[in-house]
C-alpha cells in the first residue's frame, strides 16, 4: 500500500462518514453499482484508490442523492463493550486498536431489556462456547412475543465442532496427540464398556459439548471394523461416538478457606476478554505457554494467593504469589507459567494456596512431543521457608519407552469415557445405545429445531 499524497474533496457536496455496518436496501444498492449519475461515477472515481472507502462512500453517496430521505442515522446495533477488560486502547475509536466487544451473558439480560423499545435491530456479540444461556433468553422472549414457546426439552446442550477429518489444516501437534492417543485407547474402551472388540478405527471428528455455559465433556467420533468371534474382519464400517471426561479439579475437604475455590484450570489459550481458557482439551507439548486461571468467590479480607507449578518429579518448577485486595465481589486471578526451559514431558500438578494455606490442586500433562527436561529454578528464602514443609516428596514415574505408550498412560490418567453411543446404517454389536436417543450426541434431536418451527408459522403468515 502507497500513500499517494492529500486528495482535495469535491465542492457542492455534503461529506459524511461512519461506521462501514451499514444496510442499503434494493434501489439504493442498484443505484450504487449500476448507475451512470454523474454522482455515482464521480465517486467511485475518487474512491478507487483509498483505504476504508466503506467508512465514508455510501454515507456521501446516500446524502447527496435522491435517496437522502430514506436515510435513518442510527446503527440499529446494540453493542457489548467493556473496554477495561482485555482491551488495551488509547484511542477514542477502540476499532483502531483491534478490540472486539465482549459477549453479552446471563448477567446482561437487563441491559438487552433496556433498549427492548428503542430502534435496535441488531446486538454483538453473541457465543456459544462462552454463554449460551443468554442465546437461550433472547430465543425465548421472540418466540413469547411471537405467542410461540421454544422447546428445551434437551436441557441447553451445545456442540461445537473441533476437529473434523475433513479439515485441510489439522490442529496444533499437542491437541492431535491427544486426539490420536483417544483413538488408540478407544478399542480397551470398548471391550471393557460395551463388550465388543473393534478392528482398526480411525477419528472422524471431535465436539465440545457444552450444557448450561458448562463444559461437560469432548465427544469423540470414530469409525472402526468389527471382528467376529475367529477374529475375522467384517468391513462393516460401524460408528461411536464416546463421552470423553476430564478428572476435575481437587478442592481440599480440610480446608474451610477452600469453599472460596469455584475453579482452577490450566491452558495454552487464555482469553483476557471473557476471562477463560479456550483450550478446553487441555492438550499441552514442552513448548506450550500455559497460565493457570481461578475463579474465586468474594472474600471478605485482603488476602494472599499463591500458584505452585510442580513438575513431574515432584520438584518446584515455579511460584507465582498474587494480592487480593478486590473484596465482597467474585473475581478472576489468572498466573502464567514462566520457564526458560521447554516443560517437562510427565504429570504435572498446579497447587493453589490461600494465606499460606493449601486449598486447591490441579493435574495436568504435558505430551512428550519432544520430551527435554528442564532445571526447575531459584526462589526466595522467605516464600521456600513454609512452602518446602508443605510439599511432597519428589516422585518418579514409571516411565514407557515408547512414545505413544507413554502418552495414552498420561492421558488415561487425566481422561475417562463417562458414556458411549453408536449410529450408522447397520447396527453396532456392542452394548451401547444409539446416539438418536442419547442426549449429549450432536446426533440426538437438535435444541434449536424451534427455529424451523418459527419459519414455517412466518411462511403462512
């Protein structure tokens, strides 16, 4: 791109400008691209070479034409922006520093009602995967004024495709070693849960399955060859689909200052914004970039947190100590993983103290990808003076020499199938249900098929 110089505007016209969200009906839009008004050629002479020209062209254009009556000067958008969250700008226009509005959740269902009675079309931004209880209510006040009800007969599930067979690029190397060791470990679970014993199976797809905002579980999609009884292959191509859960966090019985613990995660892929990981497989290699995120009840005094990483020898690998000083509010605390070392291949444990006091732990493993072990290094006197008391002795795992083995053990550590289901054009001869009739399935009935409902009832209207 070359900056050509100042351009002097054109006399006798109105200049104009805004945002390039804009909506132009049939005939203005015809006029637009079609016309030879010496308006029209004029300025898109003039715009031919310039940066933005949307911010700016129909705006003149719609004020200096025939049109100009139908213009209404509003952006008919309700917008969520929260700019002292994840957005650092100096700017008044925050557009200029690449911000993005928050997503409206549960909590902001007031601010939607608001402007119920004001000219908003159109509001930002709406996701899933952060808050889709607010989707749900917004779905659920159109059709009541519609004197229509949507169906939640299956409980606010939603699926949200993370790998597909199909996808010309494939995911990060951590997260397809976790997918690959799902797959290998996917026969054992089949043999033990449903009693059946698959030939080959190779992964078709992964979903993030999601209930009531809450991560319930990655379904896996695999397709596999069944045997029969003299070990034969019959290529019959059957297809599951498993429940794939994580061992949760650890909340400490004994301690009462653990109740303040709502949850304690650790991943690759923090997002500022909404406060959240979106890494939800938790799949890390020796060069991921991990930080560790805690949601936290209100307190009622200033208080001390402190992060241990422990490596998989048991030995401390880093600390970060953090102040609370926000009170009678709930709060987010997020801390990264800082080493100059690639992280060590193994079982990794996050402990989370409060005012000295241990309230919390979380394991995590890191894929031996490229396994290289790394020194863990030097802190103060003061803070090693009671936590050394208060960790355990290092510890040695049993270690597999091969690579895979080593990492389905990892992963069948942390991961566990809490269900399974089959589809297909032949039934599977294992003990499962079909994925019709399971809930959590993207195959089951869809939550939103009110929405066809909802077209048909316009159509005749």
């Amino acid at each position: 791109m070359w900056d050509l110089g100042r351009r002097e505007l054109p006399d006798g016209i109105r200049i104009d400008g805004g945002t390039d969200w804009i909506i132009l009906d049939r005939k203005f839009a015809n006029y637009s691209a079609n016309s030879n008004d010496d308006l029209v050629v004029g300025l898109k002479r003039l715009y031919e070479y310039t940066v933005w020209p949307g911010e700016t062209f129909f705006h003149i254009l719609l004020r200096n034409s025939e049109f100009c009556t139908t213009l209404v000067s509003h952006s008919l958008r309700l917008i969520n922006w929260n700019l002292t969250r994840g957005c650092q700008c100096d700017f008044t226009i925050v557009d200029s520093c690449g911000c993005s509005p928050n997503d409206f959740c549960a909590g902001d269902v007031d601010k939607l009602l608001v402007f119920e009675n004001l000219p908003y079309f159109f509001a930002r931004k709406f996701e899933p995967v952060v808050c889709n209880d607010i989707v749900d209510k917004v779905v659920d006040k159109v059709l009541n004024s519609r004197g229509s009800t949507a169906d939640t007969q299956d409980g606010g599930y939603y699926w949200q495709n993370e790998y597909d067979w199909f996808d010309r690029q494939p995911p990060d190397t951590a997260t397809m070693a976790m997918y690959q060791s799902w797959t290998r470990l996917a026969p054992k679970v089949l043999e033990t849960l449903a009693q059946c014993t698959p030939g080959k199976m190779n992964l078709r797809r992964v979903e993030q399955v999601r209930i009531i905002d809450a991560l319930k579980g990655i379904a896996t999609e695999l397709e596999f060859e069944a045997t029969d009884d003299d070990g034969g292959v019959r290529h019959d191509n059957h297809i599951v689909q498993m429940m794939w859960t994580p061992r949760p966090f650890r909340r400490i019985a004994s301690s009462k200052a653990s109740m303040l613990l709502r949850s304690l995660n650790v991943g690759s892929k923090f997002d500022p914004k909404e406060d959240i990981l979106r890494d939800v497989a938790a799949a890390f290699g020796p060069n991921s970039s991990l930080t560790a995120v805690v949601h936290m009840r209100p307190i009622s005094a200033i208080s001390d947190l402190t992060f241990v990483w422990l490596d998989p020898e048991g030995s401390l690998a880093h600390l970060k100590e953090d102040h609370l000083s926000t009170l009678n509010e709930e709060m987010t605390v997020n801390a990264e993983l800082t080493l100059h070392d690639p992280l060590m291949a193994g079982s990794w444990t996050l402990q989370l103290y409060l005012n000295k006091e241990l309230i919390g732990e979380r394991v995590f493993i890191v894929l031996p990808i490229e396994p290289l072990a790394t020194s863990p290094p030097r802190y103060s006197v003061a803070v090693l003076a009671w936590l050394t008391p208060l960790l355990k002795t290092p510890r040695h795992d049993d270690v597999p020499s091969n690579v895979a083995a080593w990492t389905d053990k990892l992963v069948g550590t942390l991961w566990s199938v809490e269900d399974i289901c089959a589809f297909g054009h032949k039934p599977v001869e294992c003990l499962v249900n079909p994925c019709i009739n399971t809930q959590w399935s993207a195959i089951s009935s869809d939550p939103h098929r009110w929405f066809d409902r909802m077209l048909a009832e316009n159509t005749k209207n």
